[in-house]
C-alpha cells in the first residue's frame, strides 16, 4: 500500500496549473504534423505521387499571401483570447478571492484554446517560411496549406466554445460546484490510502512514542518559510526506516511555517542530524496553498465565497446559500468513508512516520463558525445551515462526529434568539433547530 500522496501527484498538480504547458504540447504536436504534410508535398513536388484533387492548387505568391492573411488572423484572435482570459482571471480575482485564480488558471477549456490558436499560427508560419524555389520551379506546399485551412475552421469552432466556455465559467454557481467537485476527487484520493503495515504491527504504541517524542525528541527546522504544500510521506519513510528513527510531524498541508520553527521531531535524538540533511526530499513548501492534501484549502474556497457574498458591500444571500449546500456535501463525503490515517509504518511493522492531519470537528468549525458569524441576524443562512446540518447529521452514525454538529446546531440558535428581531423569523429558525435536534435522539434537549 502506499502513503496518501506520491510526488507524481503533486508534479502532475504543478503541470496542469499554468497556461504554457498544454499549447507548448500542441505546438510541438502540430510541428510533427507539419513534418509529415512538407514530406508528402515534397515527394508529390519530385513526381513521386500526384495529390488529391481535394487538395488547394495556387502560385507561389498566392500561397504567400493566403498563409500570411491566415497568420495574421490567427495571431489578432489570440490577443483577444489572451485579452478574454485576463478579463475572466481580473473578474474571478475581484468577485470570487484571489485563491480562486489557480482554478480558472488550470481550467483545461482554457489551456487547449490558447494552444489551439498559437499551434495553428505556428503551422502557418512554418508553411510561409517552407514555400520558395526548387529545381523543378516554385515550391508550393499544397497539402501544407490545405491543412492550414482545416485548421483555421477549427480555430473558428474552438473559438465559438471558448467564449461560450468563458460564459459559462465565470458564474457563481458553475465556479462553486467546480470547487466542490474538486473538493470531491480530493476526498476520494485520501479515501484510497491506507496506513502502512497495519496488519504487521511491531515494536513500540503510538502513544509510547509520542511519550518519548515529547520527553527527549529532537527538533528539526524549517530553513525556509512558505505554506506546506505537500508531505511526502513515502520519502520520509524511507528517511526515517533509514536511520532507523521515528519522525513527527506537528504540521500538516497547509500550515504556514516560517523559516527557524520546528517542522518535525526525531526520536531517538541522536538520529536528528542524518534525519535533518534529507528531511527537506520529504517536504514542499510554497508560496500558495494547494488542494492536494490539504483538503481544508476546499472548504475555505468555499467559505471565502461565502463570506464575500454575505458581506454588506455585496448582500448576495442565494450565493451564500448555495456554498453552505456544497460545504454540507463535502463534509457528508467526509463523515461517512474519510478516516486520516496519523501513522506510517515500515514493512516490519514499526512505527516510522508519525503525520497531522485534520480531524472532522476542526472541518465542521472551520466551515460553519465563520459564515455563521458573518450571517448574524439573517435567518435564511441560519435556516440553511440548520437543513445542512441535518443533511449531515442523517449520513452520520457516529455520536462522537455528531458532537461537534450539534454544537454548530447551538450555536445557530443561540445567535438567532440573540440577533433575530422578527418573532416570525426566530420561530422558523428555532423550528429547524428542534428538527435538528430530533436527529440525534432523547440525548439531545432542546435548549433556550
């Protein structure tokens, strides 16, 4: 079995957020087919073969001048792409956050336009460039440019889907269900991980190490700051089997480590210093946070659209509405299957790596404290977070995930009594407070 993440999956994250990769690959790909299309026009040019009749006929100067309209064209659309996709990034950075820009940035409707478009002004240049003279007169690469029309109708086709994509995109309810799904594939990934050598467990508990962590481990520090993109758990492992040592980590992705702080503990101590010359293969920090392992950073997109949409400047209740349903979702995900796994193990068994990871009550609070503080005094909110609530509480059969839901249940109502100056209102919301409530059986009392 294998830790919840290989660096594969953290490289291939890094490759699918930019807009360089995938028209660098369409160009490369559309340069092979110009190879191939020069090649035949070369042989049908040496009477090797006559070409289709389908296939454009034209002088030498006519081509030039069709292949360097068609260029010029092409390079016009791909400033107004390039100019719709800032518009859409500045749109999504000012309405939805900043942290949703790597959203749009790895949107793949986006990427293949651009590399469409720069692909096919690539292969109307190189096929300009190719006709000149030749033993037998002007060169004129008919299959080339036949090709080159082709292409030029398929830059019309994908230009009609991007703007439609960039449409429809760019909606509220579209960017917050991207974010849920994404949430979910997230989700499903540490769903597939399992812990190391479970069935196989020797030498010291958990909790014994952790006694001697605290009693006479050894700090490790970060040397340099940034948000904790991913743990390779894997190579800690190895790191840790290695020096037959035992490593704690206090943090998990996402957490901001400053350069000097502690960023693991070694037991036993005399194990620190080959432990801290390879600890860094184990750790990437970054600049930003990312989704990969640090399923926290989807709620909070969630949460921060949200809050944007409940402030007063904004006063968008339906979109806050809308992010409590997509939270209670993620969050019913996690009630049901997600079990973090704190322990990796070695194939004999022993206890290597010991990892942070978010427990369910920190994601209930996270997600629920702050759009419930910003929703003082609006019951629609407090009543869509009650029905979340209960969504969640009927998908949870365990009392001890129930605990933290029922606090938020509380919490609402007091809030409610508190801010809600309609008796009407306050009514509706104390109704689905004692639904809530109903959920969890005679052990929970309403309370004032």
């Amino acid at each position: 079995m294998r830790g919840p993440y290989f660096e594969a999956d953290w490289r291939r994250e890094q490759l699918r957020t930019n807009l360089w990769l995938v028209p660098v690959l369409q160009t490369l790909g559309i340069l092979v087919l110009f190879g191939i299309t020069y090649a035949v026009d070369r042989a049908a040019y040496d009477g090797l073969f006559r070409l289709p009749n389908w296939v454009l006929n034209g002088s030498a100067d006519s081509a030039r001048a069709v292949l360097a309209t068609i260029a010029a064209a092409i390079i016009t659309v791909v400033g107004i792409v390039f100019s719709i996709t800032i518009v859409a990034l500045t749109l999504a950075s000012t309405q939805f956050g900043p942290r949703m820009l790597r959203n749009f940035v790895r949107d793949p409707g986006t990427q293949v336009t651009l590399g469409t478009f720069v692909s096919s002004f690539c292969y109307a240049m190189v096929a300009l460039v190719s006709v000149g003279g030749g033993p037998h007169g002007d060169f004129v690469p008919h299959l080339s440019i036949t090709v080159t029309f082709i292409l030029t109708l398929a830059d019309v086709a994908v230009l009609i889907f991007f703007l439609n994509h960039i449409a429809s995109m760019i909606q509220l309810p579209v960017v917050i269900a991207n974010i849920a799904g994404t949430l979910d594939d997230e989700i499903a990934a540490l769903d597939r991980t399992g812990e190391l050598g479970v069935e196989a467990a020797h030498g010291p508990s958990h909790e014994e190490l952790l006694a001697r962590l605290a009693e006479s481990g050894a700090p490790i520090r970060t040397p340099r700051s940034g948000y904790l993109q991913v743990v390779r758990h894997d190579s800690l492992l190895k790191i840790a089997t290695k020096a037959d040592a035992v490593i704690q980590l206090p943090f998990r992705p996402g957490h901001f480590v400053v350069a000097g702080q502690v960023i693991a503990w070694v037991w036993p101590p005399e194990t620190a210093d080959s432990v801290a010359e390879r600890l860094a293969l184990g750790h990437i920090t970054g600049a930003y946070r990312t989704l990969p392992q640090d399923i926290s950073f989807g709620f909070d997109q969630l949460v921060e659209i949200g809050l944007r949409a409940l402030s007063p400047a904004v006063n968008d209740t339906f979109t806050g509405m809308t992010c409590v349903d997509w939270i209670a979702d993620g969050l019913c995900r996690i009630s049901t299957s997600w079990r973090p796994h704190r322990i990796r193990r070695d194939k004999e068994g022993n206890i290597r790596v010991i990892a942070f990871q978010p427990d369910f009550e920190r994601l209930v609070e996270r997600t629920f404290d702050t759009i419930r503080q910003a929703a003082v005094g609006m019951p629609a909110i407090m009543i869509r977070q009650l029905d979340a609530l209960a969504k969640i509480i009927e998908q949870t059969p365990d009392r001890i995930y129930q605990t933290p839901l029922i606090r938020q249940a509380e919490a609402i109502q007091r809030s409610n009594l508190a801010t809600v100056p309609d008796p009407s209102d306050r009514a509706d919301v104390t109704e689905r407070y004692e639904a809530v409530m109903a959920l969890v059986g005679p052990a929970a009392t309403v309370r004032p």
